[in-house]
C-alpha cells in the first residue's frame, strides 16, 4: 500500500508516492539518530565509538557505508508524473502514470531512460548482435547496427577516443568541485568547534574521510556524465542501462540487510536473554522453539514463506494499485522472513553468555539488595552483551545482502519489477556461458556489493576491537 501526497511540491505534473519501504527506511535513520544521540550521553561508549574512528581504515569504511546509506535514502523518496493531457479530457483533470521514479533517477539524468534494441558492451557504439540491415541502397546485409543513445551525440566515430578523455575531464572535475565545497564547509565547522573548547579532545583523522569522499564523489561525477552519453556498463538482454541498474539495486541491498537485521534483533534479544537470567521453563521452550527452526533447512522454509505470501499478493491484486506496489509488499515480506529466520544464532549466543554473567558476584550481590529483575537486565547484564549485539548486527548484514542473492538465484528473491543485485547476478549466470560471453553485467552487481560487503565487514572488525572487552585483555 502507498500513500499519495497531492501535488504540487514539483509542480502541477508530479505528486509523491511513498511506499511502506520508504516509511521504513526513514524511521530507521530517525532510529538511529536516537541512538547515536543515546550514546553520546554515555562518555564510557563515546571513548569506544571514538576509537573505532581514530584510525584511517575505520573513517574510510565509515564514508564509504554513509555513500550508500545516502543513495538509499534519494532512491527512497518516489512520485508519479502527470500524464499528457488528451482531447476531450477536463484542465481539471489530472492523471499520473503507473510507473514510479525516484529523487535518485532525477540526479542519475536520462540514463534509466535510454532503452537500446538489445545487449551492448560497454562504451560500444554498436550493438552487441549482429542483425539484417537495409543500406541506403536497398541492399541487405548482416551487420553490428548503431546504437540508439550510447555515443549518439558524437560528430564522428573518429572522435570517440577524445570524446571520452575530454567528458571524463569534465565529469571528474565536477564531482571534485562538489566535494571540495562540501569538504570546506566541514574544515570550517570543525575549526569552529575546536575553537569553542573542543581542542583538547584528540583530533580524527578527517583527511582520511575527505580523501575517500572526494574519490567517491569523483568516481560518481565520471558515471552521471560518461552515462548519460555512453553506456558505460553495457545493457542487459532488454537493453535497459546496466550502470543505472546496479546503482538502483544499492536502495535494494541495504534496505534487505538492515531491515532483515533489525527484525532479527529484538526477537533475538529478548529471548536470549529471558532464556539465560530466568532459566528453568523458560529456558526450556527458548531452547525447543530455536532447535526445532534450526532442524527446519533455511532455505526450504525461506522459499515455502515467500511462495506462500505471492500466492496471497496474486489473489488480492485490489490491494495495490500499481506493479511497483506489489513488487515492495513482497520485499518486505521477505525482509521479514529472513529476520524471522536468522536470529537462532545470536539466541544461542546471548542465552549463553547471560547464563555466565549472572552467576558473577555483583549481580549476586544486586539480587541480595533486592534489585528488581528488569534493573539488573538493564544495568549489569544488557550492557555487557552490547558487543556481542553490535558484533553481530554488522556482520548479519553482510550476511543478509549476500543471501539475497543467493535466493534470487532459485527463484525466491526479489521482485524482477524492483532492481537488485541478486536479480542481476542471477540473469548474468547463462549469460557467462554464451561465446563470446556477457561479463558487463556481472561487474556492476559484483563491484557495488562487494565494495559495501567489504567496507561492513572492516567496520565491523573496528567495532569488535574497541567493545569486545576480551579484545582489550589480549592486547593488554
């Protein structure tokens, strides 16, 4: 189900479209505002999170994880266009087409707008295929035909090589101009803050976050100018712009591992935790209920859940009014399935580590004074869990957006209505065995999910260092 705010905040030709997916994206990032505001107020977990941040591996991965968060959040802000109007229809009158576009397709240019016939490589100017062409001569012949846009504006193929080396000048220079600016205006908000009596707290290393924002906003400056005029990663089978579907699936990915995860957390949590402190009955149908999920395969459960909630979407089609509708009901189904099955480990993990924290001395101690047992969850067992939470939230969702690909490889992934890695990964399977093969569309899914895969799982790294509190007897 969507919600349509009237028109108008574009003009008379546009009105929003928000979609249950997006609603959930942005009450995530309030989350997590909330939360980082929480921890500001404990300088025991500032001192953590800053260690985290004082090295330049840990700011890197940092910017790197917000770039995508950021895209995410553009690619989640939707509306409909105003159709042309036809004779005989009313001024006042207004109706919208079915198909939705984004804040991101705004800032991507006409790159998701440029179908081709069919296959092409990338920067080609012809088509991958060979079909029967008419010459101006009427004579018929078997040949590579002209694209419709890739390299449409060139005088002359002669000119392709300068062409590229001048617009990719161009498109770098622009995303540099962008981050210089936005890099100034933060040296000078920290100069200011350190000016005001924050100077005796040990700086970040920011020069690391900088260099890494003006490379990303360079590398993303080259692929809206070179896409728009080229197709840079080749099209599919359909013809539809590879760059433009990988860049659409980064929304896709770190929705289905964020939200899958934090539907993960509290059943997680508060199982484990009331199976560990509590113990007797309670610990014995804790321990039933995940042993009998473990013993179920995953993926036999994930594929029967999923089938079962498309067999409900295709005989309730009144409840969505337009495709992309349907296609994000069933991505969240699945979010919420894969949360529903993946919190068995973590279980095991909290109920045992509870079960050892509340045989200490202090927490002893606080049953003797009379402590209720909510305050000592909440001062003596939670907080020292918190590692083991954070460790594992990281490291699910890298997790996660991997088996999303996995599932779309047997069918049970994403809607194809909805761009996504897994759903490009799975296309690019027999497209590798065709000779010569089809690689273009394998690169872009791969490079982005292993760029975010990569970045989470070094976050996480950091993160385990500065909470895991065996880490720091270790190195001690």
């Amino acid at each position: 189900m969507d919600f349509e705010i009237g028109p108008g905040l574009f003009g008379e030709g546009f009105m929003w479209t928000i979609l249950w997916s997006d609603v959930l994206i942005f009450l995530l990032v309030g989350a997590i505002s909330l939360f980082v505001a929480s921890f500001r107020r404990n300088p025991q977990n500032t001192e953590r999170w800053r260690q985290v941040f004082a090295t330049r591996l840990g700011m890197a991965t940092f910017v790197i994880i917000m770039s995508y968060v950021v895209i995410a959040l553009v690619d989640s802000i939707h509306f409909r266009k105003a159709l042309p109007v036809t004779e005989g229809q009313s001024s006042e009158q207004v109706f919208y087409s079915n198909d939705v576009h984004s804040l991101l397709d705004l800032a991507l240019g006409e790159m998701g707008e440029r179908p081709e016939r069919t296959y092409s490589a990338p920067f080609a100017l012809k088509s991958w295929n060979k079909e029967n062409l008419i010459l101006p001569d009427g004579e018929r012949v078997r040949d590579y035909p002209e694209l419709a846009y890739g390299g449409a504006h060139l005088a002359s193929p002669e000119s392709f090589v300068k062409d590229i080396a001048i617009k990719s000048l161009v498109g770098i220079g622009k995303g540099l101009a962008v981050a210089l600016a936005l890099i100034g205006l933060h040296a000078l908000w920290l100069r200011r803050s350190q000016s005001a009596g924050a100077g005796e707290i040990s700086p970040l290393p920011w020069k690391s976050a900088w260099i890494t924002f003006a490379i990303i906003m360079a590398v993303l400056g080259w692929l809206i100018t070179m896409g728009n005029l080229y197709h840079v990663l080749g099209t599919d089978q359909a013809g539809n712009d590879t760059l433009f579907e990988s860049l659409k699936g980064i929304r896709t990915g770190v929705l289905i591992g964020t939200l899958a995860t934090l539907i993960t957390m509290p059943v997680a949590i508060s199982l484990g935790l009331a199976a560990g402190y509590f113990r007797g009955w309670i610990d014995d149908v804790v321990q039933y209920i995940y042993t009998t999920l473990i013993s179920i395969p995953g993926l036999l459960l994930i594929a029967a859940s999923v089938l079962l909630f498309q067999v409900w979407i295709n005989n309730n089609p009144q409840f969505f009014e337009i495709g992309l509708e349907k296609a994000d009901a069933k991505f969240l189904a699945l979010c919420f399935i894969l949360g529903i099955t993946s919190w068995t480990t973590l279980c095991r993990l909290l109920r045992a580590e509870t079960l050892k924290i509340s045989q200490l001395d202090y927490v002893q101690a606080a049953h003797a004074f009379g402590v209720s047992h909510f305050q000592i969850i909440k001062r003596h067992i939670l907080p020292n869990l918190s590692h083991i939470i954070m460790i594992s939230f990281v490291l699910d969702f890298s997790g996660l957006v991997l088996a999303e690909a996995v599932l779309a490889y047997i069918g049970v992934g994403i809607d194809p209505a909805m761009a996504s890695w897994g759903n490009m990964i799975n296309m690019a399977s027999t497209e590798l065995s065709r000779e010569p093969s089809i690689w273009w569309n394998l690169c872009g899914a791969f490079f982005l999910m292993f760029t975010l895969v990569l970045s989470v799982n070094l976050f996480s790294d950091l993160v385990r260092d500065a909470f895991d509190p065996k880490t720091k007897l270790e190195t001690a």
